[in-house]
C-alpha cells in the first residue's frame, strides 16, 4: 500500500477524444512485480488500485506546469497525466523515474532469495542520487525450483524478456544453475507422468528461449542439456498427444553422424555438432515459436560456425587432397561414392550461403585447383543408382554455375571425348533420369548453361584464337549435342549421331506404343517430350540463326506440333509454347516454315478438341492468336484466313477471332488496291510509249552517239534479313520432305567476255598508237545499216 505522502497526492487523468477526463484522486508510488516496475496509484479513500503503468527504459516521462507528469503507456497506447498536490512532489517523483530508467541495470546488485512470490508487488523507491544512504534496492524474487512454483516461474519467466532488468535477472539464473534444476524437475515429471507440469516446463522453456541471450543458448544447446532440452519441447500443447514429435529419438537413432573423411579436429568436430543441432532447433523445434530477434541471434551461431568449418578446410589441404584422392579410387563401394558425394554438396552450400566474400573465393577457388569438375563427381554422382545422390550431383553443379559459369563452359570446351564429357552425362540424365526433381534441377542448370546474357562478352585466353567465350561454347554445343533434344521426339533421325543415340538407348523403349505400359511409363515419356519442348523453345529465344538452322533443317516443328494431338495436357502445352516462341522470333524463315507444312492446322484441331472450355490451355491458344493478330504477322493472318477463316468466324466469346479477321480482311483490301493501281500504271506505260514511239526515234537519230552506260549490278540487301544467315537455295532431301540449306551465289548480270575486258589499253599501247580509238558502245546494239534500209 502507498505511503500516504502529500508530495505524493495525485490526480489521475487520461486522454480520451482529445478530451483530458478525471479518473479520481491518490496516492503514487513504485512498485516492482516479477522483475518489473510499475507506476501505481492507489484510491486516497480506500486500498484499491487507480491506475497500473508499467514503466519502460524507453518511455517519455515529461513535465508540464511544475505539477504535471504526462506520458503514453507503450502497453495500452493510452496518454495518462499525473497531477500533484504539491510542486516540489512532482519535481522529486519524475527525477525518481528518470534516474531510474538511466541506471537501471547498474543500481541494483540485492537480490531477497529468502522471499517468494506469495505478495503480488513491493513497494520500491528508486535513490535521485548513488549518494544516498537512505535508499532502498529494487528487490525481485525468484521463486524456489518445486511442482508447487512453476505457475509462479511461468509467470516470471513470461515478462523477464520485456524487462530492462534482464542482464540481472539471467545472472543470477546461470549462477544458481537454475536451467539445471529446472530440467531434474522435467526428468521427474515424466517419470512420474504428471502431463500438466509437463505443460508448464513447455511454456517456461519457450519463454527462456524468447529471453534471446547467447548465454542462455550456450547453457540449454550444450552436450550437457540438450536432449532434455528438446525433451520438453515434445510437450507442446499445440500439437497433442497423438501428433507429438519424438525430437530425442531423432537425434540419438536416425540422425547418424559420418566421416567419410576424418577430421583429426575436436574443435572442427564440436562446431560441426553443435551447428546441426542448432540448425535441427531453429528449423523443426522451435520453428513456431521464435520471434525475430532469436531467430536472428541462432543464425548467427550458425553462420559462424559455418566459416570457420569451411576456412578450416580451406587452409588443410591435405583434408582435399584425401578427399579427391577417393573419389579416384577405383574399388570404392557405391555406398561410400554416394556419401562423398553428398558431403562435397554440404560443404559447397555452407560455403555459398556464407557472408564473408573472401572466405568464399577462397574455397572455390581451391576446389578448381583440385580439379573437382574433371575428378568425376559430377559424372558420377548424375549415374549414381541412388537418388540422393543424383541430386546432390545436380546441386554441385548448380552451385558451380552460381558462382562462376564460365568455368563451367570453358570446362566442356575443352572435352574432347564426346560420350564421356560433362555435357554428355548432364543431357542423359535430363532426358533419361526417372526421379522428376533430378530432371528439374538439371533442367535449370541447363538454362544456366545456355543462357546468352550469362556469357562474358570478352574473349578468353583459354580459347583457341580470338573467339569469344559465346561463338565458341554455342558452336561447341550445336556441333555435338543439341540433338539429344531429338531423342524423345524423333527417333528416325537420330540414328548417325552417337551422342543422340547413347541417349535414346539410355531412354529406353519408354515410347514403344506397340506394347502395354504401366502409367509410370506413360508419365516419364510424356515428361521427356515436355521437357524436349521447353529446351528447343528456349534456343529459339536465346540463340538466333543456329537455333534457327537447327529447326529448319531437322524439321523437329512437324514432330512437336502433332504433339498438339496428344490427350496429354501438359505435352499439348509445351507444343504450344514451342509454336509461340518460333512466331515471337519474327522470322520469315520459321514464318514460311509453318505456313509450307501446315504447322498452325493441329493447332486449330488442339482449339476445337478443347471446346469452349475455359482452361490453361484454351489460354495459351487463345494467347498466341493474340500475339499474331498485336504483332500483325502478314503470312500467318493471311494464311489462317484462307484456310481456317470459316471456322474462326463462329468462335465469338472472345474478340481475337474476330479482329485478326478483320485484320485479314483489310489486307485483302489492300492487296487488291494494289494491283488495281499497278494494272492501271502499267497500262498508261504502254499506251504512252506507243503514241510517242515515232517521235522518240527521230529524237535518237538526231543525236550523237554517245557511250551507253549499262545499268548497275548491285543488289541492296533487304533490310529484313538476319545479317548473319547468308542468302539461301532450297532444295528437297532424297529421304524426305524436309528442307535443306545450302549456300548459293546468285549472279544478276552475265556479261560476255568481251564486255568484261577493259575498255582502255596499257600505257605502252596508248604511246604506239597515234591515232585515237573509237568508242565502244555497251548494253545496247542497234543495226543501223536494217534500219537505214528498210
């Protein structure tokens, strides 16, 4: 109860509307509740409480009027006003306050163990001065480790991390080993199978957590605690009984801890035990409870234990050297090639998440001096029979092409046997691979690799002559392996290419449609050619006139787009986004290509299979008409007007039908415009020539002769060409329908020999020759004797 102290008589007021109201009048005091401190003002007429503001080391307390306290509860948000009696009381209770918040974790050093928690507060008073002998400590009690106290401990536990008395409050935990009593009462309440204390330890454990102080972590994480420590966190009320996690039999018996290397380190050793567990914690125990301040504070335990593993190994390069120098062994069991594998990809990723650049360059780069690319890992690893380690092939190779891709490249470069090389290994398992998320990481890794705006544009030492890193890889790879794309989709014209057909052998007899296949079957085979799609819709946005040559040559659309056919939806879509990117090339050469094999027909078929049904790929259809009609594509509109104009007419719940017809429409127009003027012109040509033909000769005749100038031979390029896709000659296969390019010289003027020799003589002819020579008139040759005579 206050002191009943006429420097302490207030009135309370509280801001409510902007409207100051009177709350009533008492008695203001200090008071401090399980390691807290509270303003408190009491009823001057009866013991009850008025007013309860927890005082905060970063609340404004501010003076107005020399009787005025005004503030905000950063609990309630509120604007609370105290208004003393007496000046020089309002002068003394805000000093009391301040001094407090400024020296609050330095004045207290008492602490009562004799008392407990059996009265809700104490009164307190806070010294203005270090000086006064008066002065009396805050006092906060920690009540006795019993089944009795441990709603009381909850409850002191639950506030502490709000509290400025932190620091206090945790030292005297961790000098009373209070962690440890506490975890002897959790031992006993599971013998004794007492499931409401249980809960309670739950709730003491996650606020501890929530206290977010390294020490604490450092106690409850140690060899010592830490099984009893997940222990309790299998108690967690929110998932039940039936639901409960068994954390302790995790880490004791299915988390297994090998060396496939030894360390010969204790200290490596403890740091890589005490990081797993720390990252079992913050991912599986206490992924629902940690605020961001823990969270923060865990990863950053991780990260440096993370550093010094990995600046460990990258300074002992024996530990490489013994590392590498297994991979080459030649007796080496699957198993143990398997858990190599996967730990050379746990090292990469602590090694890409880390911070510290300098730390990171330096452990890849003493990868690349050990050669890692060419020891097989990856080689290995992609035809390993265990899934686990096929991906984490997969995720070495991605992490190599995140952090420097032209190595990479450079690295297939140079590979000089075709059937064993890196690329080879990585298009036989994306196109043979069973496991989908195999296919999907190596999927990326492709487009990484392929990727033109990933290429330097300076040319690399490393490179034979002056190509670029770009010229040399895009030849490298459209020499040797872009026809693996062709496997799942074209069997018949992969058999002269050995890279192709290891791959289709790999692959298997998954597309024989003769003989019963299981769905597992059906779905791999349905997946190949899907994911064929995307790869050859991805060269043709990113690789110009060789993607370009490649498509026209096979003729690979012909086989993609009866793909549109299948029931399949997914494989049908992928077929559609092919077509999408050949037309968004905007190339006349992919353009006549479709419109000469009737490519957009089984599009159209794709279209009335599918109905007016709204879909996925009613979408992409209806998507690509879109774009032809936006970009006014002339040889397509034209061509989906004569030949499916009819059927297009009635398609009316959209307006993209309608308005590529329109289109269509005005082209015909125009079209016909045109000739109508040029029959016209030519027409008014001829009637004038023959009118004025008689006084055109005698207008010759009446002239001298003059040399005339033939006309030039110089074609201008059309600008629409591909500056590098040289001018073509079409002409059929023997063996089928399909296109082949080659290379012709187109000459336009044929002169005769003697109109190609030089109409001047030498120097030493003109000297002899007095006489001058006649002039020779070229391009035109009248009979003038003919005409004289007749």
């Amino acid at each position: 109860m206050a002191e009943k102290d006429i420097n302490k008589r207030v009135k309370v007021y509280k801001c409510t509307n902007n409207d100051w109201q009177d709350r009533g009048t008492g008695y203001v005091s200090l008071v401090t509740d399980a390691g807290m401190v509270f303003l408190e003002v009491e009823f001057e007429a009866s013991p009850t409480e008025l007013l309860r503001s927890r005082i905060s080391d970063n609340a404004s307390f501010t003076s107005q009027k020399d009787s005025l306290i005004v503030w905000t509860d950063k609990d309630t948000d509120e604007d609370l006003a105290l208004s003393f009696q007496i000046a020089q009381g309002c002068s003394d209770f805000l000093s009391q306050i301040q001094n407090w918040q400024a020296r609050s974790a330095s004045v207290l050093d008492g602490w009562d163990q004799s008392s407990n928690l059996g009265d809700d507060s104490r009164e307190i008073f806070v010294p203005s001065s270090a000086d006064d002998d008066d002065a009396t400590e805050i006092v906060i009690d920690i009540p006795p480790v019993n089944l009795n106290a441990l709603e009381d401990i909850h409850k002191l536990f639950g506030v502490m991390h709000l509290s400025p008395l932190k620091d206090r409050f945790i030292t005297k935990l961790l000098n009373q080993n209070y962690f440890g009593k506490l975890f002897d009462l959790f031992s006993l309440c599971e013998d004794l199978e007492d499931a409401a204390s249980l809960r309670t330890l739950f709730f003491i454990f996650r606020s501890a957590v929530l206290i977010n102080d390294p020490s604490i972590f450092e106690l409850l994480f140690s060899d010592e605690y830490i099984l009893k420590f997940m222990g309790v966190f299998e108690y967690d009320p929110g998932l039940g009984t039936k639901k409960r996690i068994p954390h302790r039999e995790y880490i004791q018996k299915q988390a297994v801890f090998r060396e496939v290397v030894p360390f010969n380190n204790e200290e490596i050793l403890a740091k890589i035990h005490q990081t797993f567990r720390l990252t079992y914690l913050r991912d599986v125990v206490l992924v629902r409870f940690l605020d961001d301040a823990s969270f923060n504070t865990l990863n950053s335990t991780i990260t440096f234990n993370n550093t010094d593993i990995i600046v460990w190994v990258t300074r002992n390069g024996e530990y490489l050297d013994r590392l590498f120098s297994r991979f080459r062994e030649a007796g080496l069991s699957v198993e143990d090639r398997k858990y190599l594998i996967v730990f050379l990809h746990e090292m990469m990723i602590l090694a890409k998440n880390l911070q510290n650049i300098d730390v990171k360059a330096r452990f890849f780069k003493v990868l690349c001096q050990h050669e890692y690319l060419s020891s097989g890992v990856i080689h290995q690893g992609l035809m390993h029979p265990d899934v686990v380690a096929r991906l984490a092939a997969a995720g070495i190779l991605d992490i190599s092409l995140s952090w420097d891709s032209s190595m990479v490249r450079i690295f297939i470069i140079q590979e000089k046997h075709h059937l064993s090389s890196l690329m080879f290994f990585i298009l036989k398992a994306f196109l043979s691979d069973r496991e989908m998320g195999v296919r999907v990481q190596l999927g990326e890794n492709l487009r990484n690799l392929l990727d033109v705006s990933n290429f330097q544009a300076e040319s690399s030492t490393l490179m034979s002559g002056t190509s670029s890193e770009r010229e040399v890889f895009l030849t490298t790879f459209y020499d040797r392996y872009v026809t693996a794309f062709l496997a799942p989709l074209d069997r018949d014209r992969i058999k002269k290419d050995p890279v192709a057909m290891a791959i289709s052998d790999a692959i298997g007899d998954i597309f024989d449609t003769s003989r019963e296949q299981d769905s597992g079957t059906r779905d791999l085979a349905n997946a190949l050619r899907e994911a064929s799609c995307e790869m050859l819709a991805f060269c043709i946005g990113h690789h110009g006139y060789r993607a370009k040559y490649f498509i026209l040559e096979t003729n690979i659309a012909g086989k993609i787009s009866q793909l549109l056919l299948s029931k399949e939806k997914p494989v049908v879509l992928a077929a559609v986004r092919f077509l999408r990117s050949m037309i968004a090339a905007k190339d006349d050469y992919y353009n006549r290509h479709l419109i000469r094999f009737k490519l957009l027909d089984p599009l159209i078929e794709a279209l009335k299979r599918n109905g007016a049904r709204y879909n996925l790929l009613n979408s992409a259809i209806l998507e690509l008409f879109e774009y032809i009609r936006k970009e006014n594509v002339a040889d397509l509109i034209k061509y989906l007007g004569e030949m499916h104009g009819d059927y297009l007419k009635g398609i009316d719940y959209v307006e993209t039908f309608q308005l590529l017809l329109i289109k269509y429409s005005q082209m015909q127009d125009y079209t016909q415009e045109q000739d109508t003027q040029s029959l016209a012109s030519s027409n008014s040509t001829l009637s004038r020539s023959r009118s004025d033909g008689g006084d055109l000769d005698d207008e010759y005749f009446s002239k001298d002769d003059d040399i005339v100038t033939p006309p030039s031979t110089s074609v201008p390029s059309s600008p629409s060409e591909d500056r590098e896709f040289k001018p073509m000659k079409r002409a059929k296969s023997p063996e089928d329908d399909t296109f082949v390019l080659k290379k012709s010289k187109v000459s336009l003027v044929d002169y005769s020999d003697e109109d190609d020799a030089s109409p001047s003589t030498s120097d030493s002819a003109a000297k002899s020759e007095d006489k001058p020579q006649p002039k020779k008139k070229r391009g035109i040759n009248f009979n003038l004797n003919k005409r004289s005579s007749s």
